[in-house]
C-alpha cells in the first residue's frame, strides 16, 4: 500500500507540476489544477507518514489466535445495522485469553457480527467471550469473530467526553421514535445515520432508484443543518455570531453522529469557509475542498483507504468541476435551478462511478432524475424532523409536525419506489469497465474540449 500511494502521489506530481509551468499566470484555471494536484500529493504523503508513525504495532494477539477464547478491546464506532438483521462494529484489540488462564496483551482490529442490541457504542471496553477469526487469507490483517448478545460484556467506559456522546445520541434517538414509525426510520437514517429502524424493503427501493447517498451522512445534511441554524439566528444575532454558534452546534452533532468521514470534510469545508467570509478573504470551493482533504488526511489518516472518505471527495470534486462544465450546455433549455440540480447530479455520478462499479458491480443512473425530485423533499423532511426534536414539548405542534413529516415521508418513498423500477447498468467483467471507463474519457474530453481548445491557443 505504501508502494502505491508513493507511485500515486509521483504521477500525480508531475501532473500538477506540467499544470503550472506550462500555464502561467495567464490561465488561472488550469494553473489552479496543478496546484489541486500538488495538494493531492501533500495530502496523501502525509496520511503516510502519519499513519506509519502513529499506527499502533503490528497484529498481535499474544498467542495463537486459533487458542483465543476471549478477548477485551475498545469499541472504535457505532455499531452499524445490516439488511440480514445482523449489526457489526469494529473492536481495537487490547487483550486475549485462552480459557485456561493464561492471557496476552493484543493488539489489531477486530470485526463482530452479532444478533441484538447493545446498550454502548463507540469508546466502550468490553469483553467479547468468542473464538477469533483471520482474515488474511481475504487480503486483511486483522479479524473477526461471531458473538451471541450474550456473549458481550460491558467493561467501561474509554473516556467520559464519549459516554456523554453516546447518552446524547440515544436521547436524540428516542425523541426521533415518538415521530412513530415509519417516518421515525427515515429521520434515524437521514439525521444521525442509525438504520435500524428502517425497513429493508426501502433502503432497497432507495439502492435501486440510485438514492442510496440520500442515506448516508454527509455534506448535504451538514447543509440543511447549518442552513436553518443561520436562518433562524441570522436576524438576531447576525451573520457572525450565527456562524460562531452554528459552528458550535455542527461540531457536537458530527461527534454526535461518530464522526463520518463525509460529515468531518463538510465541517471542515464549513469552517475554512465561513472563516474566510468573517475576514473578508476570497475563498474558492475548489481550494477549500483539497485544504480540507490535506487536514483530514493528516488528522485522520486510516480514513483515507475508506470508500466512503473516498467518495466524498469525489463527488463534490465532479460537483464544483464537471457539473460546471454540463450546466454550460444545459443552461439554454432547462430552468436555472434544474440545469443545477442536474448537472450536479452528473458530475457527482460520472467521478463516483470510477469506484463504485468495481466495488458493487452496478450504477443506477437513473439516480440524476431521482435527485432533482427527492432533494427538496428530504431538505423539508430533515428541517421538520429537527423542529419536532426542539418543539416534542410544545403542545399541538408535535401532533402538526407529526402528521407532515408522515405526509412527505409517503411521498418520498412512493417517489424512490416508482424510480427503484428503472433497471441499473451492470458492469461485472473486466472489459465491460474497461469500454465504460473509456466512454468516461471520451465524455470528459468532449466536456472539456472548449476548454483545451482555448488553452492551445493561449499556448
């Protein structure tokens, strides 16, 4: 993996290097790329050396892992729901046993699946009374094991900063059940990412309608979030101050939620960019995009290998690239706020596509008409649902809240059922990715052509 990275990064370099000493101070554009790409660079090296200096040691668990009986660790997120009803979390190993008194301090990661409920989450220690299993010979260096409920024991508490975390989230939870179901499953999923409580047969109608980023934590909530903080405090405590506190309330909500790697690079974003507009400094999405993913990389740098930190990059980069590209020529016949809403929709999916076909095998495009539907109503749905948190006290208004959160629920799900019937793009064999792959190329070099054309001549 560090081969790679730094043969990556060498690539990239020289990309961004040949951006910059060809363009000059002429053509911002393009000299802004090879900056980007420098940045890239920057950003990976650093998630390396981070990571190899501050990586804990090597697998270890002491004695042969085939002996272990039972092993203790700290919970490192949230345990996640699974549509076969089974939940999984991740445990960082600390110490194992054989059953017959003699134990070893461990170290490594360890994956459990297990049937039931917990009542802690991440920075919980507990003792896991099951065998433990490699994962090597599947291409990982760690393990994974198959408790009963019974089988879990809660040691304590890692820290209290995450026992108070926790405690808030199953506060927020229970207030989000007395919206009462089936609107409460979608509020859990959309606000703090908990699925449990959402049906299968609806985050498959979502999966199939090509939504499934609807679900998924990220900088969209951030936004809708953010977005009625500043409008309800703006004309009281105006733009700055909005800010400060806003800043405040998005920071407890995303260690609330566990620190998803889409939530923590909107926050970044967020900050960098608010931050620049309080002294009164031009910023550009563009350049905050890759200052966040520097900062992450640094901050959070086993992150950087997990898809979803990768696909959230991706997706804001065709956003405020390829999108700007695609509205160009959309612009003549198609509303403003839909020519938008669409090119946005596409440059998010032509960049995430490179990954997400060779992990799942398929893409659903109908997804860009999908989003411009859906969108409006999940940002109302999500506004709804925190006003029902603050107001679940206020007489009547709970009951009023209620009923329109279960009135555009319905729509929502007769929306994503109707699009879930449009069939996906399968691309399973190595050459079917390679032609789509090439098609990618051909569809950005004709997107772009304008602007290589341009170049050229400046040249």
């Amino acid at each position: 993996m560090f081969t790679i990275t730094i043969f990556l990064s060498l690539i990239i370099s020289a990309v961004g290097i040949t951006f910059i000493s060809i363009t000059g101070a002429g053509y911002k554009s393009l000299r802004d790329f090879g900056l980007i790409f420098l940045a890239i660079t920057l950003g990976l090296n650093a998630s390396v050396v981070v990571k190899k200096k501050f990586s804990l040691s090597e697998v270890s668990t002491g004695i042969p892992h085939i002996k272990v009986k039972s092993f203790e660790g700290t919970i490192l997120e949230d345990a996640q729901s699974l549509p076969d009803g089974r939940s999984l979390f991740t445990l960082m190993l600390k110490r194992v046993s054989d059953g017959h008194g003699t134990e070893a301090s461990a170290s490594g990661k360890v994956v459990i699946y297990y049937r039931g409920t917990l009542a802690y989450g991440w920075g919980a220690e507990i003792r896991v009374d099951s065998a433990l299993k490699s994962q090597k010979d599947s291409g990982k260096e760690d393990f994974f094991s198959y408790p009963g409920e019974e089988d879990i024991q809660f040691l304590y508490w890692s820290s209290p900063l995450l026992k108070l975390r926790y405690l808030m989230k199953e506060k927020v939870l229970r207030s989000i059940q007395k919206m009462g179901k089936p609107a409460a499953g979608l509020f859990g999923a959309l606000f703090l990412g908990v699925r449990d409580d959402l049906g299968v047969l609806e985050r498959e109608y979502f999966r199939r309608a090509g939504s499934m980023h609807i679900l998924a934590l990220s900088g969209m909530h951030l936004g809708i979030i953010a977005g009625l903080i500043f409008f309800l405090l703006s004309p009281i405590a105006g733009k700055r101050y909005s800010f400060l506190i806003s800043l405040v309330i998005l920071s407890c909500y995303i260690l609330t939620t566990g620190l998803k790697p889409s939530l923590l690079r909107a926050g970044v974003m967020f900050f960098l960019f608010g931050f620049g507009r309080l002294i009164a400094r031009e910023t550009s999405p563009l350049n905050i995009l890759f200052l966040a993913f520097i900062i992450l990389a640094i901050a959070m740098p086993s992150s950087v290998n997990t898809l979803s930190f990768k696909l959230s990059f991706l997706a804001l980069f065709g956003i405020l690239v390829v999108s700007k590209r695609v509205i160009f020529y959309l612009n003549p016949f198609l509303p403003r706020a839909v020519a938008l809403s669409i090119s946005a929709s596409i440059g998010a999916q032509a960049l995430t596509s490179i990954l997400v076909i060779p992990v799942f095998g398929v893409i659903y495009p109908v997804g860009i008409i999908a989003s411009l539907l859906l969108a409006p109503l999940i940002t109302v749905f999500i506004a709804l649902g925190m006003l029902y948190i603050v107001l679940i006290q206020v007489p009547l208004m709970d009951q009023i809240l209620r009923f329109l959160l279960f009135f555009i629920y319905k729509w929502v799900i007769e929306l994503v059922k109707l699009f879930s019937l449009f069939p996906g793009l399968r691309i399973e064999r190595n050459w079917e990715y390679t032609i789509y792959f090439i098609s990618l190329l051909c569809f950005f070099t004709a997107l772009f052509y304008p602007v290589i054309k341009n170049f050229k001549k400046r040249v």
